[in-house]
C-alpha cells in the first residue's frame, strides 16, 4: 500500500477534504492519538469501507490530559503510524503541533453538560472538555462526512454524539466495536504502560464484563447482580483498583436498575500505576 | 424587492447555503434577533455587497438571557423582519424554532474564556456563553463564506473572533460601523423600551464618547482622561446609572492606560429599567 499524504497544516487538510468532496467523493475522518493499534486500524478499515477517501488524524491532544496524568509519557511514533494506516487504506493523515492546533490566546473551551458529567468525567474533571474541543476542531479542520470512534472509550461515544448534535456538526458519528487481544483484553495504547504481572492482572476487567455478558445471556435483568459479577472478578484480583463499575441505558449516561432495553456495562480500574477502561454491550 | 426565502428547517437552510456555494456563489450571513431596524441592515447591505447570496437568521435565543432579563418582551415580529430584509436584497431568511434550536436533551455549552469574563460578561455572566453557543450553531447551519456582525456589540465582536478562531470554524468575520441615529444614539431593539423622557436622556452614552473621541483627536493619550471625559457625561445624567467605561486595545477586551494604537472606548448605563450599551473607536 502507498503511504499516506502527510500534512501538518490546517488549511492544506481542510482543502484536501473539500477537494475529494467537490469530486463526488464521500470522506471519513478517523481522530487519533496516534500509538495505534488493532483497535485503531479497525475503525480506519471501518472507514475505508464507508467511505471513497479516508484521513486519520494524529494528534496527543495536551488538553485532555490533567497535568498528573501521562501526555509527555504518552507513546508517539508517526511514521509508523502513517504506515499502518497506509497498509489499511487509509489516503491521508493530518499531523498538527501542539502550537497549530492551540496557538497563543486560544481560550475557548467546549462543555458537553451532564453526560460528560459522572464516571470518567468525575475522576478526570477536565477530561472531556479538552475532548470536545479538540473534536470539534479536528472536524471542522477535516469536514469529512462521518467520522469514526471506538465503542472501548464508550463515555466518549456518548459525549461526541451530544456535541455533534448539539452544535449542528454536520457530520455523521459511527462507533465502531471494540477489538480485543486473543485473551479478551481491550485494545488500549496505555496496555504498552503495563508489566508481564499487571498485564495478567489486567484480564480481570474483560473477565468481569464477560461474567456479566454471560448472566445477561442467561437472562438476569437486574443491574445490581451484573454490577456485582463484574465487581466481584476485578475487586478480588490483587494489584487491581476498581474505580466503577455501572449498567448505562445504551447511549447514555443514565444508570438503569433493571436491563429492559439495550445497556452498557463499564468499568474503570488502576492496575498498578495505568488507568484501564472497559466495557460490554448488554443487549 | 421580492420576500426573501423562509425558511425554518435546520437542514434546508444548511442544504440551500450549500447548493449555493456548489454553484460558485459566495453566500453572506448575518445572525440577528429580529426587531431589525437601520443597523442590522446596514449589515445586511454590506452582505449583499461582499456575497453573491445573503441569508439572514432572525432568532431571539433565550440561552442568552438571563431569568431576569427580557427574553419574553423582547420585540418580535418576522413579517416585519423579513420584508425589510427583502428591501436590502437578502435572499433567505432562517428562523427557526427554539424547539428546532434547543431539542430536548441538549446539554452543550461553549465558554470562550478571558474575553468573555469582564464587562458585558461579569454583569451578564451567561450572556456569552449563550451568544457563542448559538452563533457556532448558525455558522453550522448556515456554514456561509462571512459572516456579519456590529461593532456596536463590541465586546461580542470579540467573542465571536475568539470563538471562529478558537474552534477553527471556516467562515470569515466581518465587523460593521455603528449606525446611530441623527442625534447620535446607537441604534438598538432596546431604544423601543425607552420613554420619551428616557430617550433624551441616553443621548449622554453617544454624547460622553464623543466628548473621549474629541479629546483623542486632540492628541489627549491618557486613558483615565478619556474615561473621565466620557463618565462625567454619563453621570452627571439625572436617571442614568453609568455601570462601567473602559478603554480597550482594539480587538481585544485588555483596558490600556496609555492610548498609543488603536482603541475602542465603551460603555454601559441603565437608563430606567433598560440597559444601554455603546462604543467608539479611538484610531
């Protein structure tokens, strides 16, 4: 496969996506932070059957990392990234610095409201404020037709689809399944932060999840006995701290007590020093 | 003049923007709250002399008023707005619903920051964050080549650059003298809350920055001087509350102590129960 064209300036990428527009050609956008994975190639290969042009974007946004957490750590190696989105497909990849994205006196900032509220909101407070904002940047600088995202970052999903609409972004969002490793963990880039030891302990998120995938299956629809599965299998694994575990109205953020109608099962936990995050369609 | 094109629907005012630009045209928009009098259409005059197309939006949005302020009173009357519209030569006008605007569930909010904290900001502290909302929103639904703003709303000229440049919305902004009346009054829905009394009055805003421009045109470069200039007018108006004077590095809501490029000097006053804003630039 080619490589993909490399651009770093706004205007280029936004008169790229014009271009392939003006010809009669539908575009996906794909927003990443690079360090990609099966998970990423996934929703670029999503792309690629969706729409006749696909750019991913590659870009560590600072804005949505809370000043302990992990953006100078945070993995980066673009030209292996624009390889693997070559080999899949992709057309081009838009590569901004931090300074064209955010030159000085940028001050604006997006708040999504309550979904962006609980769970990952509650424990990283200015989190989805710098992912609202990038996003809704990053589609106004590539103004493709959909753009893709990943069902592991589920709250994200939910807080994407609110801004979008909420906003009148022209754009359509699909969320693309999760992909997961042949043992069931979610495919995260943080899993690169992760010992031999954690990355064993780790098994016990999807474990959880699957426990509770399992009872729903078989036909428990009470929340608190699927909370308390997936509970169980990460609270007694040591080295692991649950942070939450929630059954969600699929495409919210509204807990349910009982599962009538299509849900989320999420959870957060610590595994040692990294932050992993994961969760099921109950439906 | 024929009557412009009404339109109320979200995708159709998005969809005839759009075939019009496919068809090489340039399209103009200018974001109003109706009650339109000689400056709102001295902006739609200038759009029709920048743009092939016009399209104005006529929509008094509550999300910037506050609980106590004039959401309910505040002048309407499309019929009147559109005809005057067609006299200019725009060629569409969007007025939606608020239900159309505001759709139940709808959580998001745009806070642009520094500029939107001081003066207007700290006296109405919802006001901007409502102003931007919805602007983005129009620019969205009507995603024109420029867009059309007054100078008199100075401080939200400043806003709404922020926000354009903040967000990378891919529209130009394009700010308009203040149309005054021939005494000097700034023009403004609001002037129809004044009794006769109350209108002779509020000559003191125009009056006291035009004493401040005077004295610039002079050569006088100290800013407390100008205030002083423009603030004795105000105050010494039985009836009239001066509520601040600033003088402002142009472009920017930064107050300067010496005037050695070019600024604006505001003002707000309560007048009665109605607030007043004006301004002049100081080049």
């Amino acid at each position: 496969m080619p490589t993909p064209l490399l651009i770093h300036e706004i205007d280029a990428t936004r008169q790229w996506v014009r271009e392939r527009q003006r010809a009669g050609e539908t575009v996906g956008v794909v927003p990443t932070m690079g360090a990609l994975h099966a998970g990423h190639l996934s929703l670029a290969e999503a792309a690629t059957k969706g729409c006749d042009r696909v750019i991913a974007t590659v870009f560590v946004n600072p804005t949505q990392f809370a000043p302990s957490e992990d953006f100078e750590r945070y993995p980066r190696d673009l030209e292996a990234d624009a390889k693997k989105l070559g080999d899949v497909g992709v057309d081009a990849v838009f590569a901004p610095s931090v300074e064209a994205m955010y030159p000085p006196g940028a001050t604006t900032s997006i708040d999504v409201g309550s979904v962006a509220r609980p769970f990952e909101g509650a424990i990283r407070p200015t989190h989805f404020a710098g992912v609202a904002t990038v996003v809704a940047k990053l589609l106004l600088i590539a103004p493709a037709d959909r753009a893709y995202f990943g069902q592991k970052d589920y709250q994200q999903t939910v807080v994407v689809r609110r801004m979008v609409a909420d906003l009148n972004l022209p754009i359509e969002v699909v969320v693309c399944p999760t992909v997961r490793e042949a043992d069931g963990i979610a495919m995260s880039s943080r899993n690169a932060y992760l010992s031999a030891d954690e990355r064993q302990r780790a098994l016990c998120l999807s474990q959880g999840l699957r426990e509770a995938e399992r009872l729903h299956a078989a036909g428990e629809r009470d929340a608190s006995k699927l909370r308390e599965a997936a509970r169980r299998a990460i609270a007694s694994t040591e080295g692991v701290e649950l942070q939450y575990v929630a059954v969600l109205r699929d495409g919210t953020m509204d807990e349910v007590e009982t599962v009538d109608a299509p849900a989320v099962i999420a959870v957060a936990a610590r595994v040692g020093q990294t932050r992993l995050i994961d969760n099921v369609r109950l439906a």
